[in-house]
C-alpha cells in the first residue's frame, strides 16, 4: 500500500523564495499546474521512469518541502534530485554573491536580494 512521504530540501545558503515563487507563478500552466501563490505551494504530475507521480512542492525560507504520493526510496530519491535541480538548491550562493558583489554595477542587488537562484522549470 502506498501512502504520502514528505521530503524536506534544504538550500545550500541563502534561498530568495520569492524569487523561487514567481519563477513558478510565470511558468505555471493552468489546467496542469496547481499553484496557490500566497503560500508558494504548487501541486504538479511529473513522470519517473514512465510512471506518472503527483507532488507537491512548498517553497519555504530555507528550501522547500516535497510531498509524493509514494513511499518508494527509489522514485522519492529522484524527485528529491528533480526539485533541488529545479530550484538550485545545491549551489553554494555564497561565492557567487562574494564575486557579484564586488562588482559596483550588482553590488546593491546582492546585498538586496541574496540568494537568487537560476530556476530550470519542468515542465
């Protein structure tokens, strides 16, 4: 019997999650993907070895929270993969930021906004 797992994502360093929620809110297509904006939470199917997978991922301060309707190690490990991918949660910000922000043209941003992830949606 299968039943729901939860599976916590931590980022490696600062996390913009805003940034993480509009990313999902301009790429969300309606009728496939469910996004309740507020709560930067989006319920979506994605495919794992030819099987089709309901999540939900909820995009918090430090990373992001997935829930799957299976508890099968192997498929949760590779949704586990698919989201830190999707969000970048494995690159270390922090170098990124040090180098950007010596730079006087991005300086200001990065001392606004630390934490800014490349997104790769999934569609």
């Amino acid at each position: 019997m299968s039943s729901a797992a939860q599976i916590r994502l931590e980022a490696n360093g600062p996390f913009d999650r805003e940034a993480a929620r509009t990313s999902l809110a301009v790429h969300a297509v309606e009728g496939l993907h469910l996004l309740e904006g507020a709560s930067a939470t989006m319920t979506r199917w994605v495919d794992v070895h030819g099987d089709p997978y309901a999540i939900t991922v909820s995009l918090e301060e430090t990373g992001a929270t997935v829930t799957t309707g299976t508890r099968d190690a192997g498929v949760n490990d590779e949704i586990a993969a698919r989201v830190r991918h999707w969000f970048d949660l494995d690159t270390d910000t922090s170098a990124i930021d040090r180098h950007l922000g010596a730079d006087p043209f991005f300086a200001e941003q990065v001392r606004e906004r630390p934490g800014l992830r490349m997104s790769r949606f999934q569609s």
